[in-house]
C-alpha cells in the first residue's frame, strides 16, 4: 500500500485522523488519573498475636516459631521476619515479588486459613492471631485534629464524627484514626476496707463481671405471644456501679462497691501511642484513597466536603494538614507538565534554527500530536500522570522525532532533486516504512527490561516502558501518514530544485565527508583510538559514584529518635518534645508532626512504618524550601547531640524509589544469642572505624532488666496463695488488673482494678503490699510467699528471619556529605566478611545493596531475551550478520560519554542511570539502522561501495544528528529533576558523544567487515 500517497490524497481522511489525535488527545488529558508515584503494591502482611506475660524467648518458642512454619509452608513467600517481644509476636510476610495486587487478595486468604489452622497448636493464654493485610495500604491525606482547651476525649468525639463524614467522601477508601488514648474505668478497691468486712477480693472482681455481662435469660410464649427475657442490672453509668452489693452471703448488713472503693474514668496512664502536632496534643486523621481515581480531584471533594462540616467544629478545635497527596500530587504533576511543555518547546525551537521554518513547523506539529495521542492510549490503558509515566514522555521526546526527522528531510531531498511533493513522498515512505519500523522496535525493545521485569522496581517503573510503547509506535504511524499529508500543505513548489543539483554542498557536508574520507583511508588508527578511549572510559567509570535511587524533593524529612531499650514511652513523650519546642523556633520550620511508640501512617509508597516500640519517636518535619533543609538537618544532629546524649537519631529524606531501614545492613543468622551479640559487637567496631558511617546500631537494640520475685512455694501451700496470686497483687498495683468490661453505648472501656495510691507502694516496700490469703482469711504481707525480688538481664527483643535468629547490624551514610551509601558499603564490605563466623553461623547483605541486586537481577534477567530480539531484527532488516555486527559495534562507545557526563555532573549511577545507559543501546542501533539502510539504497544506483558509504553517511548527517540534537535538548528539563537527573545526564552524554563516534564509527566498521576499498 501506498501510505504517502493514500494520505496526501484522501485528505478527509487524514484531517479527521489529526483532529482525532488533537482532539482526543487534550480530552484525554483532562481525564487521566493524578498520582504523585506510580501505584506500586506492598507484598506486606503481619500476624500479631498477643501471649500476656510471656518473655520475649517464650513468645518465640511458643508462639512465633510455630506460626511461623506455618506461614513458610505457603510457595508465595519471599522472606518471613518476626519480632518476638514480652507479651507479644509480631511477623511481616513478604511474598515474592512476581505477584500483583490482583493475586494478593487470594494469597491473604490462604495466609489467613494457615493462620486459623495453626491456632489450635499454640499455648493456653495466647490470644486471638490478628492477619493484617492492610499493612501496606497507603493513607495519602494526614490531619491532626488539635484542641488545647478540650480533653482527648472530646477531641476523639469531634475526630470519629469526621471519620463518619469522610468516608462517605466519593473516590475516599479508608479513614483510620491514629493516637486514641484508651479511657478506662477504675476500680480503686481498698485492701484494708475489705480486710475490715472480710470480703475477697476475687468477690468484688466476679461481681464486677457477672453483673455486667450480657447472657441469655431465654423466651416464653404467652397467649400466643412470644417475649424475650432479659434481666437487668447492668451499669448504666457509673453510679450504678457504686451502687453494686458486694456483701458476703448471707450478710444481713448491705456493703456497696462505693464503700470499699473509688470509682471513675480516666485514660490510660502508660498510653500505647501518643501523636502531636507542633507541640499541641492531638489526634490523627487518615485518608487513603480508592483504586484509580484522580487524587487531585478527590482532594477537592474532600476540601469542599471539610468546608461543609466546618458547622459541627468546636470552637478552638482546629484541623491542620500533616501531609496532603492532592497538593503535592498537583504540584508535582503541574512541574512535570510543565517539564514536558518546555521539552517540547526545546525540541521543537532546535528544528526551527535547525532545519528551517517550514520543516521545524511541520515536525514540532506532529511531535505535538503524536504526545497528544499517546495520552488517548494511556487513557485506554488505565496509565495515570505520575512521575514515571511523564518522565517517560520527556525521554521519549527526541525520539518521537528522529522517524518525522526521517521522513521530512527525505521529502526535502527529494524535492531538490526535481521530484514534486508526492514523488518524493511516496519514494521516502517506501524507501524507509520498514527500517524505521524495525528501528522504531528496537528502540522500544531496549526498554523492555523494565516493562518485563518481574522485580518491585520494574512494577514501580513499568509504565516508562509502556509509555515509549505507546508514543514511539505512534511516531511511526504520524511519521508515515501526517508528515506526506502537512508536507503537502507546507512545503512549497519553489523548493523543487534541479534534478543535477547537489543537495549537501553545505560546508559542514563537505568537512565531514573530508573527515570520513580520511578515517576510511586509516582505518587502523581510528579504530584504535576508538579502543584508546573506551579502554579509558571503562577505568574513568570505576570513579563514579553508585546509588540505588535518590531522595525526594518534597522538602520534608523525618527524624527517628530511638532512646535506651526499656525506656518508658512517657519519659520518650517528654523527652522528644524538647526537641520539638526547638524546631518550632525555627523560622525555615513550617510544622512538626511528632509520633510515639510507633510509627506513623503509611501516608506515602516509601514510607517505612517502624512498628510499637515505646523507646521510638519520629518527628516528622516540614520546612519552607528543600534549599533549607541540609543546613537545618546539621542543626538538628548536633543539637540531639548536645541536648540528648542517650538518644540514637537517624535523619531520613523522603525516598523516591523502594525504602530500606538502613542503607548498610549485615545480618547475622545462627542460633545462640550470646554469639550473635558478640558478632554484632565486631560488625558495629568495624562501622565505627569507617568516617563515613553514620546511626549504627542493631536491631535486637540493649538488654534490659527483669525484676524476678522469688515465690516460695511451700509458704503460698501453706497460705493458699498462689502464683498466680502473686501475679495479680503486682499488676494490681503497679499497673491494674482488668476485670471486666463497661458499655457506653459504642464504646467497651476496660473496668480496671487497683489500689488506692496511698496503698500503692513503690518497688523499694513491696514487702508491705497485702495479698490475701483465703485459708487466714485474711490480707498478709507479700515477703510471707515471695522471699525476694532478684534484677537479671533479658533479651527484650528476638528478631527472626526465615525462621533463623536473625541479628542485623545497621548503618547509613552521612546524606550530608558527597558520599554515597555503597561507598561506604565497599569499604566496610570486606572487613565485615573478614570476621570469623562460628560453624553454624552465616552472613548475608541487606539495605540498598540487597535492593538493588534484587532490582538488577529481575532487570539482567530480561535482558538477554530482549538483546537476542534486537539482533535478530538487525539480521532481518539488512539479511545480513555482518551488517548487524557493525551495528552493534556501537553500542560500547556510549560508555565514553556515560562516563564523561557522570563524572563532569557528579552524578551517580543508579537504577534510573542503568535503565538510561540500557536505552541508549536502542537509540545509537536505531540511528545505524538508518545509515546502513541508506547505503544500500546508494549501492542500487550504481555508485561504488566506498562512494555509496561515504554519500549514504553524508545524506544520515542531518537526520542522524537532528534526532540525537532534539533527544538530548529534550533531556534539559530532566537534569533538574532529583529522580531523573542521572538517567538523563546518562542518555544527553552518552548519545552525544555516541552519535558522534557512530557517524564515523559504523561507516569504517562496514568498510572494514565488507572488504570496501580505500577512497582515492
């Protein structure tokens, strides 16, 4: 088929085909998805059970060990990791990472119903097995709910009504609220009162349970009519509950609970997790969204929606935004759009100067079209506008053009040479329809890598490949149809030339055509200076830096504070507040979201949710501009340094690609946990030693004391008290003992029991604390059973992975300095590895180095399938080995460039810059393509081998350096974006300086393989 001439000559056709894409395309924009990342699914779920009283090695033994092979049985787990902690088992499994969201919600069920399966083997007293496969569910918008005047309770009101609202918002997922503090009532019961009347204690407790409980009392049919029973009595308020009988059996005297205690409500003294928000109290208000849904939008209705309920909020309540998607989300997508109307304009100014008015007009209108068209298809395809996907269309930029670059020039030729428009149009759409094709396939085959990757990373940057796909297929459909089609209506009859006339009389044909001459004649010589400089090139790359993916611009960061294991999270609380009230003088500082005991929501993709621990504080900070936020992060460090000396910080920016808990990890597996500590010990000596690493610590973090009492057996015989007694006396005391539940209409408040604080003694008495005794029938002192209370040492956390002890050392960087995490790594690499591990201990990498091999790995996996594609169609194109041997002669000296780019900009290799320098392999066999095409089309008119090479490189010049030109001006915007800058630093030096060598390189290469002659 005639495509050229179909299209200039069917010219409703091809108007409605351009308005289609025009059209289309700016409707399709206005309805594509906004995210800030590319929707990305963590393969995470944890398994929390509770075991009351239990040691850390009893959780592990009895509970987590058994769950935990439980779990492994299942073929979709990747890696098993458990804390095991007093009184509690906490196990995140991760499936492998070939799996998609669409699978996990089978793989959850399964998981659960091994769960389910396994409770029945796990110890008396162990609790309810708790699979939270929301682990990973991303919260994108953040309120804290503020109210200096009003109680936690009165806030937490005002917070659930809000949750009530916003659900219901459309386009809202889940509202989760973060901070509550538990309100309880209780039972302050006086141990000489009830010496006094006799009572047990265990009968006010049964009382308190039985009276309130919900039974059945059954039914009765009466005439007919049947009636449901139910007896009353349960508390109402709590003064019903001072009004409880609690006399003996048989008493004629009447004792009420309100004798022989205090009774109120309160929150819970030792709070699970406390929140604030610039030093005020407060709660949090979560959102995440639904799937596919345009956040920006979403973010309105939720403003709007807010501003209607704005009637129901206390005065002096106030409701701040800790973090908002939406904002950052349009933000972020309007610098991207932006990126990508400059990069256009770049591109299309560079045709302008470049290849004249008429032709810069024609190609720039088609680039446009073809950008707007690829937005119909990622409609189609449920491709959002998200970082990856609009950095995609910026690299895909310059190659959009290089087939309209083709096509056009071959048209302009054409018509010098005396051929009218459509003959020159229709013999350039024939002579090249099919190379350019392959060209163009190859081209999307180099970034198939991603797209094919099965890896975590290549689903977070599949869409870069789907993208090129799109537009880079759609270039050359435009290339065919709408450059014939607007070159009839632009191009003019006064550039129809002499048939004789030479159409590269330019000076720079004739100095280049002088120069090719000359590297044909010293073919030997220019390929050894060729192998000079790659052989530098490669040594030079070994000075680069190397890095996984870099930090976020957003200008927040984060600050752990991880204070002595064992440290109550009240003094945590109060500590990191001081810290706090220093921020919030700094002027740079715009708010301070401070989490305690564990961390926050998971409000972005990257975000590491560090699990309960009531020595951990995170500060959560924002500033004005990103510019400020490396001088303000010295400040900080060397404040915790001052003014908290026992505290372990860590700085942390937000991350764009996939997180870890440090970028340096070691980890040591084996089973004592004597041993590991000491191997830990030389690990952390080793990483102290190294300048360049910073927040080492480990994950089991100190040991701690346990206070042991002594429980004498034969005297607790002898008093009828038991251990468990003894147990209780001390909870009761120290702490409270539940006994029961109060229903406030939703709410379920533990009713707790304890003494009355003049009863209440401290660890120094607790030979005074009374217990009673039912044999005396009476309260005697504790010292009676228990002889003494000894302090030992315990491991407070066991941390397991794969089912092994599992102890990792830890250690970062300093992100204030020029170094890079795998520059300290290789630099510690090697003395760790030096240490000698006992027989049945083991080593293995985590952190970036783990992430990264992982990465590449899934990458280098799918490379050789899509290498061998490449060559196969070079051999296709040309019938020819030979031909594509030349061709893929190329593809080493982008190194040259690559290496000058990295070194010149200091930036360092990463993922990005390993997809960018994988891409470049496309382009540089795309731009050979076209030459090596052309030589045979000059070899069909009869020319000599060594003119026919020389004129068919002359003739790609322009075209070959145009689309190179445009591709790497293209890039310009890109440089200054954090996330891409390597990537195009890579893809703008190392094409550069390969289109360069390729257009000498590839015609010598094919004199060389084919026997030409030298030139005269």
């Amino acid at each position: 088929m005639d495509i050229a001439r179909y299209s200039m000559t069917r010219k409703t056709t091809s108007w409605m085909f351009l308005l289609l894409l025009l059209v289309g395309g700016i409707v399709a924009l206005t309805q594509l998805g906004r995210l800030e990342d590319p929707e990305f699914t963590i393969k995470q779920a944890m398994v929390i059970t509770p075991y009351s009283g239990a040691s850390a090695r009893q959780v592990e033994e009895e509970v987590t060990y058994r769950l935990e092979n439980a779990i492994q049985e299942l073929s979709y787990v990747d890696n098993i990791r458990s804390i095991s902690k007093p009184g509690l088992s906490q196990i995140t499994v991760e499936m492998k990472s070939i799996y998609r969201a669409d699978d996990l919600e089978q793989i959850w069920d399964e998981l659960r119903r091994k769960v389910n399966d396994t409770k029945r083997r796990l110890p008396p007293g162990t609790g309810e097995p708790i699979v939270r496969d929301d682990f990973s569910d991303v919260y994108g918008v953040m309120l804290a709910i503020t109210g200096p005047d009003y109680s936690y309770k009165d806030i937490e009101h005002y917070a659930d009504f809000l949750r009530r609202e916003l659900v219901l918002v459309d386009g809202v997922g889940k509202v989760m609220l973060s901070g509550e503090r538990q309100e309880q009532v209780i039972v302050e019961v006086s141990r000489a009162q009830l010496g006094n009347f006799g009572i047990p204690p265990k009968q006010v407790a049964n009382l308190l349970q039985t009276q309130n409980a919900v039974a059945n009392a059954g039914r009765v049919t009466i005439n007919e009519e049947s009636m449901r029973i139910a007896t009353n009595g349960e508390f109402s308020s709590v003064e019903d509950m001072e009004k409880l009988v609690i006399s003996n059996p048989g008493a004629r005297e009447r004792i009420y609970l309100r004798d022989v205690a205090d009774i109120y409500r309160e929150t819970k003294d030792i709070p699970d997790h406390v929140v604030r928000y610039n030093g005020k109290p407060s709660l949090w208000l979560a959102l995440s969204f639904a799937d596919d849904v345009n956040v920006v939008e979403v973010g309105e209705r939720l403003e709007q929606r807010l501003d209607e309920l704005s009637y129901a909020q206390p005065i002096g309540m106030n409701v701040e935004r800790i973090y908002d998607q939406p904002h950052e989300v349009e933000n972020s997508v309007n610098n991207f759009l932006l990126n990508l109307v400059e990069a256009v304009a770049i591109v299309v100014v560079a045709l302008l100067l470049s290849m004249g008015f008429r032709s810069g007009l024609l190609i720039g209108s088609v680039l446009l079209l073809t950008v707007l068209g690829t937005f119909i298809f990622m409609r189609l395809g449920d491709i959002n506008l998200q970082r990856v996907s609009l950095g995609a269309l910026i690299i895909a930029l310059g190659m959009l053009v290089d087939n309209a670059i083709v096509i056009a020039d071959g048209i302009m030729v054409g018509m010098r040479r005396g051929q009218s428009k459509l003959q020159a149009a229709t013999q350039v759409v024939k002579q090249n329809q099919w190379p350019l094709l392959g060209a163009t396939i190859i081209g999307i085959i180099a970034f198939a890598p991603i797209g094919l990757s099965s890896d975590a990373t290549g689903e977070f940057a599949g869409s870069l490949f789907w993208v090129l796909f799109i537009s880079l297929l759609l270039s050359w459909v435009t290339a065919l149809t709408l450059i014939p089609f607007l070159a009839d209506r632009l191009y003019s009859e006064k550039d129809i030339g002499d048939e004789n006339e030479d159409a590269f009389k330019h000076p720079l044909y004739v100095k280049y055509r002088s120069a090719l001459r000359f590297c044909l004649t010293h073919r030997a010589a220019s390929m050894s200076a060729m192998v000079i400089m790659l052989v530098l090139a490669v040594v030079g790359f070994g000075q680069v830096k190397q890095a996984f993916f870099p930090p976020s611009t957003t200008p927040l960061f984060y600050v752990d504070l991880w204070y002595p294991q064992g440290t109550d999270i009240r003094h945590t609380e109060q500590d990191s507040k001081r810290l706090e009230d220093y921020l919030l003088d700094k002027q740079e500082v715009v708010s301070v979201a401070t989490t305690v005991g564990q961390g926050a929501p998971r409000f972005t993709l990257t975000y590491l949710v560090e699990k309960s621990y009531e020595s951990y504080a995170q500060l959560l900070i924002r500033v004005k501009d990103k510019e400020s936020m490396s001088a303000l992060m010295a400040d900080i460090r060397q404040r915790i340094k001052n003014a908290h000396p026992d505290v372990e910080d860590k700085l942390i920016r937000v991350e764009i690609g996939p997180a870890t808990p440090a970028k340096i990890e070691a980890r040591f597996s084996g089973p004592d946990i004597q041993v590991l500590r000491q191997l830990s010990e030389k690990a952390q000596a080793v990483m102290r030693d190294d300048a360049g690493a910073v927040n080492i610590r480990s994950d089991w973090r100190q040991r701690t004391k346990l206070l042991q009492p002594q429980y004498d057996e034969a005297a607790g015989r002898r008093a009828g008290v038991t251990k468990e007694d003894v147990n209780n006396v001390l909870l009761g005391n120290f702490v409270g003992q539940q006994i029961g539940i109060y229903r406030d209409g939703t709410d379920l408040l533990p009713i707790v029991k304890r003494a009355p604080a003049a009863e209440r003694v401290d660890l120094n008495n607790w030979q005074e604390l009374q217990i009673y005794s039912p044999v005396l029938d009476r309260f005697i002192p504790l010292a009676q059973v228990v002889r003494s209370i000894e302090t030992t040492w315990e491991d407070p956390l066991i941390l397991r992975r794969d089912r092994k002890r599992t102890l990792t050392v830890m250690a970062d960087h300093d992100i204030l300095s020029n170094e890079t995490a795998a520059q300290v790594f290789e630099r510690v690499r090697p003395k760790i590895e030096a240490i000698e591990l006992p027989l049945g201990y083991e080593l293995s990498w985590g952190g970036e180095h783990e992430a990264s091999s992982k990465a590449q790995k899934a990458l280098f996996g799918a490379l050789p399938l899509g290498f061998l594609v490449m060559f196969i169609i070079t051999v296709l194109l040309f019938n020819s080995i030979r031909h594509a041997a030349v061709l893929w002669t190329t593809v080493p000296l982008s190194i040259i460039g690559v290496t000058v780019g990295l070194l010149l900009l200091n930036k360092p290799f990463g993922f990005m810059a390993l997809l960018g320098f994988l891409s470049l392999s496309g382009m540089l066999i795309k731009n050979g393509v076209v030459l090596l095409e052309q030589v045979n089309v000059e070899l069909e008119t009869g020319k000599s081998r060594v003119d026919a090479l020389v004129e068919a490189a002359v003739s790609r010049v322009r075209p070959v350096g145009m689309a190179a030109a445009t591709t790497i001006l293209g890039m310009l915007p890109l440089l200054f974006d954090d996330f891409f800058a390597s990537m195009a630093t890579v893809i703008m030096f190392g094409l550069g300086f390969a289109t360069v060598l390729t257009l000498f390189v590839v015609p010598v290469m094919y004199a060389i393989v084919q026997k030409v002659e030298r030139p005269q």
